[in-house]
C-alpha cells in the first residue's frame, strides 16, 4: 500500500499522513534553499539547479499526530509538466525579491497551480532573500497575493531561516483543513 505521495505505508502503530507540498517559482529564486533550511536548517551558498524534480521528506508532529511531508521541489524551467502538480495538497510559490522578473514569473506558476493541482489547492506566495537589498518592494508581493487570491504570503531568507519552518507548518495546516 503507498499513501498519496508514492511513498510507502508506515506499518506497525499509526500510518503517518503523508502531504504532498509543490515548491514552485523561476530558477535560482532560492527554493532549493528553503527546503534544505527547512529540513535540515543548514544553507549553502552554492547554487545546484534541480533537474525535473526533486523530493524530499520532511516529518513532523502537529495536531497531536506524526504527519510526513512529501516536498516536490519543482525546476524552474521545467514547470509545465501537469503530473508535478496532480495530488498536490498544498502549494508554496516563490519569488526572488532582488529579482523583479521572478514576481512577474508567478503568474505561470500561480496558472499552473490552478489549471494542473486539485481545485482548491492552498498556495502561499514566499518572498525570499529579504536578508539582501530588495529590488522588489514588498506591497508588490502582497498585491500579488490577494490578487490571487493566496491564502496567504510571507517574507522568508533561506540562508537565515527567516520564517522557514512557519511557512512549511502553515502549508501543513493549509492542507489537513483542506482534507478536513
């Protein structure tokens, strides 16, 4: 038996619920970055370009019960592939704010989102880098947001970890109200 995310089923005591989280935004916005902070809370200056799609698994404890994050960290060029986004729970967009274009670039991926995850995906909109000098106001990010009708959005730098763990546990409980 496999739970949502192809992973296989936890036997023994409880199954842990595994969430399947789509990280998405042009490449060399930092998303990468942010889970490594997540999952590990360790960053690294050097740049590696994901290839397709990389997964990682991330476990936690929340509502009283383990739940097991499946992160799908989606290529930035290579975004236009619908099976990425099937059977996504929850989804984290992510823009660079000392690169302008990368805002303007969600709107493919904010469309991707909606055309290719279930309907009523929650998405966060995630500004990251705000530990260097913005080139992107941050009224921008937030008009994005409410204009998309995000369910919400948050300043984050994956090399401080500046919101990193309130942004993945936000998308946790995102999705297991959206289960519910």
């Amino acid at each position: 038996m496999a739970t949502d995310a192809g992973e296989p089923a936890a036997t023994g005591r409880a199954r842990r619920q595994a969430l399947k989280v789509i990280v998405c935004g042009d490449g060399a916005v930092g998303k990468t970055s942010l889970i490594r902070q997540y999952a590990t809370a360790k960053f690294s200056e050097e740049r590696n370009r994901t290839l397709g799609i990389d997964i990682t698994t991330h476990e936690l404890r929340m509502g009283g019960r383990e739940r097991k994050l499946a992160i799908w960290d989606i290529e930035g060029q290579a975004g236009d592939r619908p099976f990425f986004y099937h059977g996504a729970q929850a989804a984290l967009l992510v823009y660079d704010v000392t690169l302008p274009e990368t805002l303007e670039g969600l709107v493919r991926w904010y469309e991707r989102v909606r055309e290719y995850a279930p309907a009523g995906t929650p998405l966060l909109i995630a500004a990251n880098k705000v530990d260097l000098d913005p080139l992107v106001p941050d009224h921008w990010g937030r008009a994005f947001a409410a204009r998309g009708h995000a369910d919400g959005y948050l300043r984050m730098s994956a090399r401080t970890g500046e919101n990193v763990a309130r942004a993945f546990n936000w998308l946790t409980e995102l999705s297991l109200r959206a289960m519910a």
